[in-house]
C-alpha cells in the first residue's frame, strides 16, 4: 500500500519535472525564434570601436550604456525598440554624429563586460569599412573636384586617397578606400554632399568582398 | 475620514494608527525607487553624473562597477566570456541582495513594481476583480527558458522583451516603442490577473526570489498572538502565500519564502502591529529599524 502510493507519488512527480522541461524547453526556443527574427535587421548596425564580432558582442554586451555616456560627442545610443540593432545595444549612425576617433577611447574604456576591447588603439578600430556606394551620384565621377570625402578623413592618405581613374571618357579622381586603414569611422559619410551619401559605412562583412573564388560563380 | 483612495487592506491601520504610519514603508520604498532611478537620470538630464550606466551595469562615482548578476548569468549561458569588472559588480549586488533580501529589488528598485503596484491599486477602485489562475511557478520556468533561449541564441535573450530592463533604460535613455510592452504588463495586471506580472510572470522576480531563500533580512510576524483575522496583510501582500507560516505556524515568525519582497505592506496594514523588520538568526525577536 505505502510503496504504491509512493511508486504514484514518484510518477507524478516524474511527469512534473518532464512537464516543466517541456515547459522551459518551449518558452526557449519560443523565445530563441523571437531574438533569432530580431538579427536580421541588426546586421547593418555600427557598433563602438573596440567591440567584439557582432555574435560575440551580442552575448557580452549588457546593454548598460556606459560607453554612450562615455562619449564625448554624443555618437553612440542605445536602441530603443523599433530601431533596427538589437534593442538595448550601443550603436552609431555616420551620417548623424561619427565617431570621431578619440585618441583615448573612452568609450571603450568605460566598458565594463569585455564587449569593447578597452586596449583597443584607435587606429585598429574597425566599426565598419567605408564605402563608395553611389557611382552615379558622386560628384567626383561626374568629373568635379568635390573630394570632401577625402579631405575629411582623419587618416586620409592612408584610409582613403584620389586614384585617378576614367569614367565615361572623362578623366576622374575615385575617392578610394583602403579597408585595412579604414576605422569606419563615418566622417567621410557625415561631410559626403550628396543628399543621400554616395560613401557610406557599412559592417565589413557587407561592405566587402572577399578572397577565394566562387564555385558558383564558374559553374558551366 | 479616510480618503477614498487609500487602498481597502490599509483603512483598518490607517483609522487606528495614523495615515502616515499605515504608508510609512510604502512611502519609504517609493522614495527609494525614485531615487534609484533619479540618481541613474540626473546624468543623462541634468549632467550631474554621480553615477553612469543603468541597472545593467554601472559605474558607482567612479569607483565601484555594479552589474545586474541575472543578466550576467544570460550573458554566460550566451556563451560570453566576460571580464573583472562586471563580474565582481555581479557579485556585490548579490551579495547585498543577500543581505536586504533577495526580492528586495522588486519592492525598493524596480521600477516595474511602480507599474504592477498601481494596476493593483486601479483593480481595486474600479471593482475588476477578474482573476485567471496563474501558477506562481510559471516564473522559474520563464526564468528557465531565459537561460535555455540565451544559449541556443548566443546572445542575452531576455533582454530582447524584459519590462524591467526597457522601462529602467528607457527612462535613463529613451524607450522607443517599448511603451507598449509596459503597457501590456499594466494592463495584464488590471484585468487579467492580481498580480499577474511580479507574482507569476516576471523571471528577474524569480531569480532574486532564489537569491532570497538565504537572504538575512526578513520580516517577522513577531505579535502574532495579537493578531485579529482581519485579513489585511493577504489583502495587501504581493505574494500572500508567505505569510501563512510565519503568522499562522507554530515554528518561526519569520517570512522566510524567498518570494518576500520585504516590501512593508504587512507592516503598514497590520492595525495591532503585528510585523515588523527584523532578520534571520534573531528569532524574529529584534528589530532592525
Ligand atoms: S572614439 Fe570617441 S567619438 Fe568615437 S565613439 Fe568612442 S568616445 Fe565617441
Ligand atoms: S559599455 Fe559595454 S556592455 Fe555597456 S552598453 Fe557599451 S558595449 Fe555594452
Ligand atoms: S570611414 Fe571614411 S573618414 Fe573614416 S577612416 Fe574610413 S575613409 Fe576615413
Ligand atoms: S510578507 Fe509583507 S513584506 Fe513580504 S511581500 Fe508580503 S507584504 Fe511584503
């Protein structure tokens, strides 16, 4: 009698727990697709320098918002609901406040969790790469000397020279971004006089292309 | 005359002791949310930067680094690697949960807690009395599936929808459409169920509830020989359930349930003082205030 009752007891118990796994184990992944559908749109999001690759930072970042205090110039925010980066996470946007390369990096020093690497020399920073996107819109392709790009870049010269090139028979001068000196900064987007910027920041995962040959690409 | 919108389960204190000591610790943690959180803004507002960050984490004068331990603990099932910093303000912030108890976040921080307080307030002068039974239990399971979503995500899942933390940041930094999310919380508290969202729902309640099993400061039903069944500290209380063993029992009159916020609203609406402050290892006999 008392050891059956105990052996019901054991049961339920066990179908309690198992319920409970279930439980959590739903809420998880419920949870999981709720954040996986939030990635897509985080992906063009312009972190701090110093920060980690974005899966990384995703986990270490705990969305306090001491590095946006940190900033002088009032670059950084945090994402409220709604804007594209995961919400909660610093992020910038060029063509509003670029970072403006602060020798000392206090944004990434004040980082209390690792996201931003707080040694990170500014100079390796790498928010992004710097783009130039627009062709048909960049005064310098339509054959004028804008070049603002170029003349605002904190490393110009290095981040960022004139080629000359050619371009519908025209002689040019292509504002050229050299992607291992570029910080992604976002200067040349913020000063770039077109009215949607013709150079723009983006993740260097979308911003360039990469080596190695594209299978694909060769079939047939 | 007691004013009409002095809530039900405090007018028997408030006609025998007084309206401010039938509000006293009320008021005393209203204040202390505010503060909290006012301290965390007069940055941002004002700049007078005594302290930076939000309750994520934050830099205490510039000398001390704190950081919320159950998001820390997301951010390692996510995978991260973090380093000193957050993890010892991890471990302060325990351990002062440790002492003042656990769920003392929820009655004295949390601004969330000003929401959910309110609609239970508004449930009772607007007489909505429906109440869908919710398993308390279900916030360890949430909290569960917190840590479950971090890890298969790879990053701190809970983040992405807790009221907490939006309503805490979006007052230090702007909230964005994460109004909506309180809202629901308020309005889940008004007609869905009492209590629905700190009592039932809320995994950042239930993991400083775990933190507060071991935590030292308790409430203690020390007279309860003079109590008088009126029932006001259940009506008033959070989490009724705690009190039945430490009012009703044989053993100790300490709230011991880690589900205690050490909130006071037992303290305030008991009319023949009943409870007081006290903590652990003194039998319920000492007072701490
Ligand atoms: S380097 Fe300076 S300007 Fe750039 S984000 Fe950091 S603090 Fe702001
Ligand atoms: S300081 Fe670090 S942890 Fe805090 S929001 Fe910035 S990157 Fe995230
Ligand atoms: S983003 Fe533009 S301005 Fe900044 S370093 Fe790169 S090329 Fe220069
Ligand atoms: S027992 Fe008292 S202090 Fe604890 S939650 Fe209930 S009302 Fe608040």
């Amino acid at each position: 009698m008392a050891s059956g009752k105990r052996k019901v007891n054991r049961r339920t118990a066990i179908v309690e727990v198992a319920r409970t796994a279930g439980a959590v184990c739903l809420g998880g992944l419920s949870l999981a697709a709720l954040v996986r559908s939030a990635d897509q749109a985080d992906a063009r999001a312009l972190r701090p320098p110093g920060a980690q690759p974005e899966p990384d930072f995703l986990s270490a970042c705990v969305r306090c918002g001491l590095c946006v205090q940190a900033c002088p110039y009032g670059t950084l925010s945090l994402a409220e609901w709604g804007q594209e980066p995961a919400v909660g996470t610093p992020f910038f946007t060029p063509r509003e406040v670029p970072c403006y390369m602060c020798r000392d990096v206090p944004c990434a020093r004040a980082c209390p969790t690792g996201a931003l690497d707080r040694d990170i020399a500014i100079s390796d920073a790498d928010m992004g790469v710097a783009v130039l996107v627009g062709h048909e819109d960049c005064l310098n392709y339509k054959g004028m000397n804008c070049s603002i790009c170029v003349r605002v870049c904190p490393i110009r010269g290095d981040a960022i020279t004139l080629e000359e090139g050619e371009f519908n028979g025209r002689k040019i001068m292509v504002p050229t971004v050299h992607s291992a000196h570029c910080t992604g900064c976002g200067t040349c987007e913020k000063h770039c006089v077109t009215g949607h910027a013709s150079i723009r920041v983006l993740p260097r995962d979308l911003g360039l292309g990469g080596d190695g040959r594209n299978r694909a690409g060769r079939a047939t | 005359m007691i004013g009409w919108w002095v809530s039900d389960s405090r007018k028997l204190a408030v006609a025998s002791r007084g309206l401010l000591p039938a509000h006293k610790w009320w008021l005393l943690r209203r204040l202390s949310q505010v503060s909290v959180l006012g301290l965390f803004m007069l940055g941002p507002m004002a700049g007078i930067w005594l302290v930076r960050g939000n309750f994520a984490a934050s830099d205490i004068g510039g000398m001390v680094t704190l950081a919320d331990p159950y998001v820390l603990l997301q951010s390692l099932a996510g995978g991260a690697v973090p380093i000193a910093p957050v993890v010892v303000g991890a471990l302060l912030i325990l351990l002062l949960y440790l002492v003042v108890g656990g769920r003392a976040y929820c009655g004295w921080v949390c601004p969330v807690n000003i929401v959910t307080d309110t609609a239970h307030w508004l449930r009772e002068k607007t007489g909505l009395t429906r109440d869908r039974k919710l398993d308390r239990r279900s916030r360890l399971v949430i909290l569960g599936a917190t840590l479950v979503a971090s890890g298969l995500t790879g990053t701190i899942a809970w983040e992405f929808v807790n009221p907490v933390s939006l309503l805490q940041r979006g007052l230090i930094s702007g909230i964005g459409f994460g109004w909506t999310i309180i809202l629901a919380v308020f309005l889940l508290d008004l007609v869905v169920a009492r209590r629905a969202w700190c009592s039932h729902l809320c995994p950042v309640g239930a993991f400083y509830g775990l933190v507060g099993r071991a935590a030292v400061i308790r409430v203690s039903a020390a007279r309860r020989d003079a109590c008088t069944d009126c029932g006001a500290c259940f009506n008033i209380c959070p989490e009724p359930h705690v009190i039945v063993p430490a009012l009703k029992g044989e053993g100790s009159p300490l709230v011991l349930s880690g589900d205690c916020q050490n909130c006071g609203g037992c303290i305030d609406s008991c009319p023949v003082k009943v409870f007081h402050l006290s903590a652990r290892g003194r039998g319920g006999a000492g007072q701490v205030h």
